[in-house]
C-alpha cells in the first residue's frame, strides 16, 4: 500500500494571501525571515488580514538562512507562552521549515531534536494548532511536502525532518510574494525546483500520481525560468506554481543523493541549497543513469530534447541542466564556486559519511555506500566526469 498526502487546501494564483482573512480561531502566531516580507509591505497585510478574522496576533520576526535547532526551540517556547491555534508562516524555506519545527515542540515540549530528526517518528500533530504556509521563493515548495531541514551547528549537519505530519493543512501560493526576489535567488530556487522534480521522478516511491506532477513542473521550467530569472512577471507568476506541483511530487516520491549531498555541504561550506543542488545533479544523473536510464530518458522526451537512444536522451539533459547554469551564472564545481581544496580535503570524509545517512538517500535509485559517495564528492569538486 502506498499513501499520496497533500495539504487538505491550496490557495493560488495573485492576490490569494488574502484568504488569511477567512481562517477559524482565537489566536495565530505569524513566523517570517529576514526583513524582505516587512520591505514590500506584505508582514503588514497578513497581519492585517489576520485581525480581520477576528484573530489576537503575535509575530516571531527573523529567522535566519538555514535556521538551527536553537532558533527552533525558542520559536516553540514563545508559542507554548502565546498558545496559539494557529501557526501562519510566510517566507523562504528556511522560516516555514523551520516554523514546522517549532510546531512539533509547541505540541510536544518534552520531544527531543534527536527524536525528531528519525524519519515517520513524530506524534500526532494538530493537538494544539493547525499550520498554513506561505512561500516567498520559488522552489523549496516546504508548503505543500512533510519536509523541514534543520541545521545542528554543533554537529555541522543539515537533519531533513521527514513525516506526514508536518504537511501544512493550508498553502497559499501568491505570485505577489514571490516577484519580490533578487535575481540569485531566482537563480536557485529555480534550480532546486528542477532537482526535486527529476529526483522524485526516478525516486524509490515514484508513482501514477507523483509522475505527472513532476513532469509538468519539468516542462514548465523549462518554458519559464530563464525568463523569470531575466524579470520576466509572467514566467515568474508560473515559476512560482511550477515549483509547487514539484513539492506535491517530491514529498510523495521522496528524492535522492543530489539533496543528501547538499544538506551537506550546506551545513559545511555555506552553499545555498539550490545552488548546490544545481552544482550536484548532472553529477548525481551520471552515477543514476546505471539504474534508471529509461526514467532520466523520459523525462528528456517530454521536454523534447534531442536524442534517439535512452543514452542520448540522457546526455541530452545533462547538457540541458549544464546549459541553465551557464544562463543563471551558477558554478559547475564545488572548486569553481570557490570551495579551497585543503578545506573540501579536511571535510571529505565527514560530509561523505553524513550523505550516506541522510534521510534522502534511501529512496535515491542506485545504492551508494561512504567510498563511493566519497569519489562522487571529488568528481563534484573537480569537474571529472562521474563514470563509475
């Protein structure tokens, strides 16, 4: 038996925050990043929209890029003094991860992060609140996966929380929001978008339902993010819904070696996750293609990209993934991003290891062990072709 899980409702298209206005309760606890939601005006006009629906309003303002356990545990010992029935989180990935992290400790204050961080271990959510996400950026797609990813800086180590549970019950997916974004992280969160949507394609729990999804938002970026990244407003109103169907993909599917190895590295030489997932996925497609060729040569059939063996196909969207790079300036080592050898050297093998127990590796298609995901580094590192 396998499970298809989505939030109950999905708001989109412009102008679609203000649905903020129709939730049911007594009180909402509002968590945003940095200051970008508060620059354009859009903090004032959820909490706005928040007091039309008759809900006491307190906000928790500034969670960092790539937050850390302590900045979780803070957020939830404000909510069990605030007592919230409902969690609203408006940003990047990065606040609504980590405003699901809080939720987990808001309901259960004696559950540990070690606990938390074992895939499918949470208890039953929705006890105290109910949680509606709404993303600022175009790729993480947090608000519609059971996903949240947490750095423990004491470890160096990016733990993606994976349960069902922390599914938002609500997304609002406003366009609005997300034209506020600078080029870069256009750049990248596009390119995360296409990681998650080619690794839950090939991922262990591909299905019927997952596959459409991820096709569609393959052929949608491709038809839009280079226009988006360009300032495109059209291109980037369907970014912002491609990205989405991706998420509704991956969090059924899972996904792959490319995020392991990103969480990583994240965690330890400060990449931006969407650009180490674009770095890391021709890489991870050539070490792949030896267990599921046919899966990447659909997938280059649908975007219509040249080829007439699966092998061409495949070297085809290989070249496609290395083209939007080159076009969105993003690097296709870990050397040309700037990485200094003796630091990569020192950590190898700790990032290695710590790859191979992500929790994305287990539904990567190929299995890989600490030796091999070590030589994959390199290749990641130096530019060499992966041939093993």
């Amino acid at each position: 038996m396998a499970r298809f899980t989505l939030p109950r409702d999905i708001y989109h298209g412009a102008g679609s925050l203000e649905e903020l206005k129709n939730l049911k309760g007594k009180k909402a606890i509002l968590i945003v990043g940095g200051n970008s939601m508060k620059k354009f005006g859009f903090l004032d006009k959820a909490i706005s929209y928040l007091k039309e629906a008759n809900l006491e309003v307190q906000t928790i303002e500034g969670i960092e890029p790539d937050p850390g356990v302590d900045t979780v545990m803070d957020g939830a010992k404000k909510m069990l003094e605030f007592e919230p029935d409902i969690i609203v989180s408006m940003g990047g990935g990065s606040a609504i991860d980590a405003a699901k992290a809080m939720w987990i400790f808001y309901e259960y204050p004696d559950f540990t992060f070690k606990e938390a961080v074992i895939p499918f271990n949470l208890p039953t959510l929705r006890q105290k609140a109910i949680f509606v996400a709404i993303p600022s950026t175009s790729g993480t797609a947090t608000e519609v996966t059971a996903f949240s990813v947490i750095t423990d800086y004491k470890e160096k180590i990016k733990y993606p929380m994976a349960d069902f549970n922390i599914t938002p019950d609500i997304a609002i997916v406003d366009p609005n929001i997300a034209k506020t974004m600078p080029q870069k992280l256009v750049a990248h969160t596009g390119m995360d978008a296409l990681t998650h949507a080619t690794e839950a394609y090939v991922a262990a729990l591909h299905s019927n339902f997952s596959d459409p999804l991820a096709i569609k938002s393959l052929q949608m970026i491709k038809d839009t993010l280079i226009d988006s990244y360009n300032g495109d407003e059209k291109a980037k109103e369907l970014m912002h819904e491609a990205q989405c169907l991706a998420g509704m993909a991956f969090t059924n599917a899972l996904l792959g070696i490319t995020h392991s190895m990103a969480h990583k590295v994240g965690a330890v030489f400060g990449i931006p996750h969407g650009c180490a997932n674009a770095i890391f996925l021709p890489y991870v497609i050539s070490y792949n293609r030896k267990a599921c060729e046919d899966r990447y040569a659909d997938i280059a059939k649908s975007l219509k990209l040249e080829g007439e063996t699966s092998k061409e196909l495949v070297d085809s969207y290989i070249d496609f993934i290395d083209g939007l790079n080159d076009k969105l300036n993003i690097p296709h080592s870990m050397k040309e991003y700037g990485i200094d050898e003796k630091e990569f050297e020192e950590h190898l093998d700790f990032i290695a290891h710590n790859a191979v127990l992500d929790a994305c590796t287990g539904s990567n298609p190929r299995k890989i062990d600490d030796a091999t995901m070590r030589e994959l580094f390199i290749c990641t590192f130096t530019g060499k072709k992966v041939d093993f």
